[in-house]
C-alpha cells in the first residue's frame, strides 16, 4: 500500500480500487447466475447453510488483512442478499 501525499492521491487509489471491486463482483455475479441453473428448489437458491460458511470464510480472511471482520461481515451479508434476490429471479425464469 501506497502512503499518500495528499487527499487527491488518497482518492485517486480509493477510485482504482472501486473499479477493481465493480468488475470482481461482477465475476461473481456471472457465477451466481451459473448456480441458479444447478439448483432445483427456491431452498436450495436460499441456502443458508451455505451463506454461513461464506461468512465464517470472509471474516477469516478479514482477520488475516487485518481488518475488522464485522465490517466484511456487513458488506458480504448485504451482497449476498442483493445476489440471492438475483439468482431468485434468474432461477424462477
């Protein structure tokens, strides 16, 4: 990480990275569309089980960043409902 000589700079990183991000979850997005086709019940798109394990996972790695693992969890069970309201859609079509 870069240490920054002023608020334009700090800004300029944060706007990189903000692209990098939108493209990354649009990847995911793309592979949350696949999985709705593997799936046979509303249940099954729902998959509880399965978001907990995300959530153990991400807050691991926040740990391992050294990041506040509540604020990854936050972030990823908002996505994760946004992408569950998406597969929804796609898996009833």
């Amino acid at each position: 990480m870069a240490d920054c000589k002023s608020i334009e700079e700090v800004r300029e990183n944060i706007n990189r990275i903000d692209r990098e991000l939108v493209t990354l979850i649009s990847l995911r997005s793309n592979y949350v569309v696949q999985a709705a086709k593997f799936k046979k019940t509303t249940e099954d798109v729902r998959a509880p089980s399965r978001v907990e394990e995300v959530i153990l996972k991400v807050r691991g790695l926040a740990i391992e960043n050294g990041l506040d693992p509540d604020i990854v969890e936050k972030i990823y069970r908002t996505m994760i409902t946004c992408f569950i309201d998406h597969e929804l859609k796609v898996y009833k079509k």
